[in-house]
C-alpha cells in the first residue's frame, strides 16, 4: 500500500470546526472591546470637559481685583467682577467677568461671558449648580456683598456646589489670591 499525504476529509472538518470557534471569540471580544473602548473614551472626554472648566473657573475668578468704580456682585446663579486673567481674551488687563449657571433640559451649563464674548461650559453628571461666598472668617453667604455687618469688597473664597445626578456633591473652590479691598492711595490726585 501505498501511504497518502494530507488531511482526511474528517480532519480537515475538525481543524474548520476550531478555527470558525476561535473566529467567533475572536470577533465576541473585539465587540465587547470596543464598547468598552467607548464608554471608556466618553468618560475621559467629560472628565477631560470638567478638569478644563474648573481650571478656567479657578483660574479667572482667582484672578479677581477689587476696582472701587466696580463692585464685585455675587448671587447664587450669577457672579460679575473684574479679573486679570481672563479664559477668552488678553490676560493682564483689567476685563469684566461675568459667571452664570443655566439648566436647560437635562444639562446644567456655567456661562462665561468676558468683553461680550459668550463661552458655554456643559456640567456632565451635574443636576444642580449654585455658587456660594466665603468671607475671611469663614462663613459661608449665598450673596456677596452680604446684607449685614463690615465685609471686604471681594469675598476670601467663591464657590460653585454641583448637585451630581447620583446624589453626590462636588465643589470648586476659587479663592481670591490678591487684595480683597480697593486700596487708597491718597497722593493718586498728585500723580495726574
């Protein structure tokens, strides 16, 4: 007899048999994968959203001075003043700041507007946002300046409290990092 090279037809069943399983795992966890990839990539996009917009949050209303001719003004939806550091135009000159949160549908916005430039920062995950007012002991007002009693002209901290869509609660702190109050100088009539 004469000896036959190759793959008996019931081989080659079984040898197709195993390529077409390691084929359809194969294609299972490229799926599951992918999936995965994008809910992975869509939670770094709006984490990436958020780190972006409380560093501009932080770094704007750090940046705030107190101007005697413009008085800082802080509710619990709105805050205006002047800051240095402005996100959306030239930094270092003096720029009127304004700051505002927004619930439209679903979506809780903070709004920016500098030198009538609009800039408007989706919240992901927020259900509610209200900024707050520290004074330099500590206490906590939902309006600056405060109704009663002697305050600076800027509070020490601002605060944005964000009522996340779990029940959890996250906060940005900016505190003030320059003088609080218009400083006099009393030769300023001299010098023009």
């Amino acid at each position: 007899m004469r000896r036959q090279d190759g793959l008996t037809l019931l081989e080659m069943l079984v040898v197709l048999l195993i390529a077409s399983m390691a084929i359809s795992l194969g294609y299972q966890s490229l799926g599951q994968w992918q999936r995965a990839n994008a809910a992975i990539s869509s939670i770094s996009g709006a984490t990436q959203q958020a780190t972006l917009t409380e560093y501009w949050f932080e770094s704007s209303l750090r940046s705030l001075i107190p101007l005697q001719e413009v008085e800082f003004q802080g509710a619990r939806d709105r805050l205006s003043g002047i800051a240095t550091q402005p996100t959306q135009s030239h930094q270092g000159g003096a720029t009127g700041t304004e700051w505002s949160t927004r619930h439209e549908g679903a979506n809780q916005f903070l709004t920016l507007v500098e030198d009538g430039k609009q800039l408007d920062l989706p919240l992901p995950g927020v259900v509610s946002a209200t900024f707050g007012y520290l004074d330099k002991e500590g206490r906590t007002h939902d309006q600056w300046p405060p109704k009663l009693g002697l305050h600076d002209h800027l509070p020490a901290v601002i605060l944005l409290r964000q009522e996340m869509d779990d029940g959890t609660q996250r906060i940005w702190a900016a505190n003030i990092a320059g003088a609080h109050n218009p400083r006099f100088n009393p030769f300023e009539a001299d010098l023009d």
